[in-house]
C-alpha cells in the first residue's frame, strides 16, 4: 500500500485492505452507531403519543368539571387551572423531547 493511500486508509477516505472478519465487525459496528440514533421504539412512542393525547383530555375534564358547581370559573379555579395548564405542558414538552430523540 502506497503511503498516501495508507494515511486515506486511516483517516477513513479509502478502506484499506481487510479480512472478511475486519470488515464484518467494521460494518457491525457502523450499524451499532446507525442505531444508537435511531428514533424512540414503535411501542413506545405508541404510549407517548397516548400520554400525549391523555393529557389534552385531562385538561378539558379539569375545565369542564370548574364549571360544574355553579357553571363559571371563579378566580380561584382559573389559578388552579393555570397552575394545572402549566404543569401539563412541562410534561407534553418532555414527552416531546423524547419522542423526537
């Protein structure tokens, strides 16, 4: 090998000459890095997206069930909705995250 093809070898440019067995493991090995970035498991982002889609319901049966007793939201429940909405984002944002990673 020429010197200038062995510093292209190393440097990753041009592969170098290999056994079967070199190339088997370098290829494993590209895979394992492949699927370290791999997105969220199927089933997993199956309940994210439920998480998701139970949070959006949590919140309108909160609203529903403030206008319940006497069909107004005082000051009072829309400080604990707000506290509520707020709490619930935090987590869809965090679901989110995950899911996009």
């Amino acid at each position: 090998m020429t010197r200038s093809r062995e510093i292209q070898a190393r440097s990753g440019e041009f592969p170098r000459n290999e056994s079967a067995q070199e190339k088997s493991k370098r290829k494993h090995a590209e895979i394992q890095r492949h699927e370290g970035r791999q997105q969220v498991n199927s089933f997993i982002k199956l309940e994210i997206t439920q998480q998701l889609m139970n949070c959006r319901n949590f919140m309108e049966s909160c609203k529903r069930a403030a206008l319940k007793d006497d069909g107004k939201i005082d000051k009072k429940e829309q400080k604990q909705l707000d506290k509520l909405e707020k709490a619930t984002m935090k987590y869809r944002k965090e679901l989110e995250k995950v899911m996009r990673a």
